[in-house]
C-alpha cells in the first residue's frame, strides 16, 4: 500500500544504498582498475547475501515493519544492486518446486535483458549516427 512513510523510506534506503554502491566503485577502481566488472561482481553478490540474510531473519524473528522493509529491500538494496531481487525470485521459485518457471525466469531475464540492451544501444546508434 502506498504511503508517505513508505515513500520516505524508500527514498532514505535508497540514497543510502547509493553511496555504498558509490563507495564499491571508487574502491574497487582504486584497487584494482576498471578492466573489469569487479564493483558490479561484488555488489550482485554482496546485495544477494545481505537479501538473503534479510529474508532469513525476518523468517526467524518476524516481519519487520513495512516501512523498514521497503527501506532496506526496495530502498537500500534496490538502489545497491537489483541483482538481490532476482535472486530471491529465483530461489523463491526453487523452493515452491516450480522448475519451469524458475527455467523461464532466470534464462528469460538473463537472455532477453541482455538482449533488450542491445537493441537499444543498436538503436540509439543507429538513430543518432
């Protein structure tokens, strides 16, 4: 449901989520380059760690508020990495035993978001050249 508190919160994980996802980069680029994906690399699977440690929580000791919630799922993961989403959804999908959308949505995702991505770069290279 939407509300002002939810929005706040949103807005507050999320600029929150930003800066860490900020920091990783400087960090990352300082360390090590930038020849590789490695920021990228590190918040997907940090972002995935942190949602799954959250669902495993909240499954242990109780749903947070909604607020808190959307400030740390949808705010401060959501902007950090949205890579966490997916793969809740997909482990969401495994443990209901449903394999046929779990095969559709991770090849799908993974296949047609790549995929758009080109044709919009196609696209816009195109349109613009």
């Amino acid at each position: 449901m939407f509300t002002w508190l939810t929005c706040l919160s949103v807005a507050a994980g999320g600029a929150i989520g930003a800066i860490l996802r900020y920091g990783v980069n400087v960090a990352t680029a300082t360390l090590w380059g930038m020849n590789f994906p490695i920021a990228t690399m590190i918040v997907n699977i940090l972002g995935s760690f942190i949602l799954g440690a959250c669902v495993g929580l909240f499954a242990h000791y109780g749903q947070p508020s909604a607020a808190m919630r959307t400030f740390l799922v949808t705010g401060m993961l959501g902007a950090f990495t949205t890579f966490s989403t997916f793969s809740l959804d997909n482990v969401t999908l495994f443990e209901r035993a449903q394999y046929g959308a779990l095969a559709f949505y991770l090849i799908g995702s993974i296949v047609l978001g790549i995929g758009a991505f080109f044709l919009a770069l196609i696209l816009v290279r195109t349109l613009t050249s």
